[in-house]
C-alpha cells in the first residue's frame, strides 16, 4: 500500500477464496520442507565418487592435465616374450629415450613384470589425463619403424607403442652404465637365492656323496631348448645345444678347478632331459628342480661366478646381472654353414675388449643326444 490510499473493502466470496488459495500455498510450502529433509534413499544408494584433496596438492591436481609434452613422441612398450625378452625391450625403451629425446612410458603389463625385481625402474606407467587421453591415439609399431620415424621426425606430437621384442647384446652391453642403476636386484630375491642355493648344497651331500667345503666352486648352467629351437632353425643359427656341448664345457671347468660344482637351471619341460643327460651319472651335476618362478631361477642363475650359456636372453641377463669372472659358450667353429647365433657373436666380440668377465668359447663333437 502506497502512503495515502485506502485498503480496499473485499467482499465475503472474494475473501473465501483468497483463504483457500493461502491455504494451499502454506501446504505445498510445509509438504516440501518437510520432505526435503526426509533422507533420500535413491540418493545414498548411488553415491557419488569424492576425491579428497588434501592442503597443497591442489594446484598438483589442477595442473596435471599439462604435465605430458606433447612437443615431443610418447613411446610406451608393451612387451613380448619372456622375462629376459621383456628386459631388453626395457633397456631398449632407455636408449631410445636417451638418442630422441622423447618421452618415455612402459605398459602396465611391463611394469607389472619387472617392478618385482627390480624395485627401482625410473620409468613409469602412463599416468596423467592427457596421457592417458593420447593413448586413444595409438601408432601400433616394431622397434625398426619406431627409429626410423623418430629419425624422419613426421609428426612430433604422435605416441608409438612399440610390439616387438629386440636384444642387441652388444648395444646392451655397451649400455650398461645406462640401466645398471635401474637393476638393483630386490633384497629379498637375493637372499631367497642364497638360501635355495645353501639348500641345495646340503641336498647334494646326502644325494650324490659330494661334500661342499672351502674348496668347491660352484658353476651355474643354463639350459635352453624346449620351443626355442623354432627360432634357432628360422634364422638358420643351428639346433639347440647337444649334451656334448655341457659335457665339454664340465670337462674344462673340471680341469681348471679342484672341485666344481654344476647347477644346471633350466624350465619344468627340459627336468627330465637334463636329468638324464646332464645330472644322473655325475655326483658334481645337479638339477635345480624344485620348480621354482622365472623371476627366483634368474636370480639364482646371476648369483655365480662361473656361468655355462647356452641361448636365449634369459641367459644373457643372468650373464649381464651376475659378477661373472668367467662366462662359457659354444666356439664359432662349431657352427659349420650355419649364421652365428647374435649373443655368441656378440661374447665373441666383448671377450676381446678389457673387462672383469673371461669369455671362454667350448668346442665340442656334434653327435646324436
């Protein structure tokens, strides 16, 4: 009402109504306040995901988004192969970074293999938003086409995730200083490791009438064959290794120590060929059989000093990880017509240059297993 006027006079119909309408307000007004307060059932029952930020990491949050460069290629490796193939694609990713200057991830599938045992890996999973957003993207690649398009530089911005499996023995080697710092072996694998090896020496006393003392020195062997000699006869390098070879290059261990002692390591398939070959007949010969992971065998296998190789990259790792002083494998003279297998090619090449490690080629007479 404006200062001055009259309240109009409303007639008793007119009032009525006004009543009613009121009424009906004042209803739906306590209906909602009233059931605006009840708990909400459908509510509770879907809630909704919080993320809790605590003090100072909000800007960490805000800004993760721009963490990845997208000025440089993002290379994941999503690995193939074994333990050892998975090992040398990692370093492989490590060079790859170091010569383009790129951006560098593994694969959860890599980190999940490796992260066991070696603990500190500085390379990580794709982690950030807008990396995980680039992987929608996805160049599927080999480790040739994966140079050869950083080399050409097309498309900076681009991610490459890399299926293939090399292991350049000499470009690792050469490398080392490179990934010696990421494989620090878990501490607790090592000291598994020595206790199956202390076990084993004590089995042997008792088994084979063989007594461990100051004067034995333990030889690790590993034994390659199963499905490996598919590759093998692919590229030509020749079959996989005769019991010859193991018995030669026993003879020369024997020959140059008082006392050794062989543990042959190899997969559950090959037990029984390598019992019957390698171990039955002979008190300083026995099978780690105990039917132990890749992972535990490999750490055994890089534990010796003495170390008989065979093929594989398996082997190569428990060479490359181990403080070797000596390292036997098969003489090139053994390969008739055959491609020099690349690991042995490569021995051949390192056992030339100055090194801690004596890399000693075994010949050996081809016959019938």
């Amino acid at each position: 009402m404006y200062r001055g006027m009259k309240a109009p006079v409303v007639s008793t119909p007119r009032l009525k109504w006004l009543l009613g309408c009121v009424t009906i307000l004042l209803t739906t007004f306590i209906l909602y306040v009233f059931l605006y307060n009840e708990p909400r059932a459908t509510v509770l029952a879907y809630p909704q995901p919080q993320v809790n930020i605590i003090p100072n990491q909000l800007d960490k949050h805000s800004v993760h988004k721009d963490e990845c460069d997208r000025s440089k290629p993002l290379v994941v490796w999503k690995p193939k192969g074994r333990l050892g193939n998975i090992i040398c694609e990692y370093v492989h990713l490590l060079k790859l970074a170091d010569f383009f200057s790129v951006d560098i991830r593994t694969s959860v599938s890599m980190h999940e293999a490796l992260a066991p045992i070696f603990p500190h890996l500085s390379v990580k999973t794709p982690s950030s938003p807008c990396e995980s957003e680039r992987l929608k993207h996805v160049a599927w690649i080999t480790y040739p086409k994966a140079r050869e398009r950083l080399l050409n530089q097309t498309n900076r911005a681009e991610l490459l995730v890399i299926w293939d499996t090399p292991c350049d023995v000499m470009q690792i080697w050469q490398s080392r200083l490179q990934w010696l710092s990421e494989f620090i072996v878990n501490s607790e694998l090592k000291e598994a490791a020595a206790l199956r090896l202390q076990n084993m020496t004590r089995n042997v006393e008792s088994l084979k009438n063989f007594t461990v003392d100051d004067d034995t020195t333990l030889v690790g062997i590993h034994v390659r064959r199963s499905d490996y000699w598919t590759v093998l006869d692919k590229y030509n390098f020749g079959g996989v290794l005769p019991r010859q070879y193991y018995e030669a290059a026993f003879k020369y261990y024997r020959k140059r120590f008082e006392k050794p002692l062989f543990i042959v390591i190899t997969e559950p398939g090959e037990y029984d060929w390598c019992r019957e070959n390698l171990s039955k007949n002979s008190r300083d010969v026995i099978l780690a059989d105990d039917r132990r992971s890749p992972e535990e065998d490999l750490i055994l296998l890089s534990s010796f000093a003495h170390i008989i190789y065979s093929h594989g990259s398996f082997g190569v790792w428990g060479i490359l990880l181990s403080e070797a002083e000596t390292v036997a494998y098969p003489d090139h003279k053994n390969d008739g017509d055959k491609v020099r297998y690349p690991p042995h090619q490569a021995f051949d090449e390192i056992g030339k240059m100055q090194n801690r490690t004596e890399y000693i080629t075994i010949m050996y007479k081809s016959g019938e297993e």
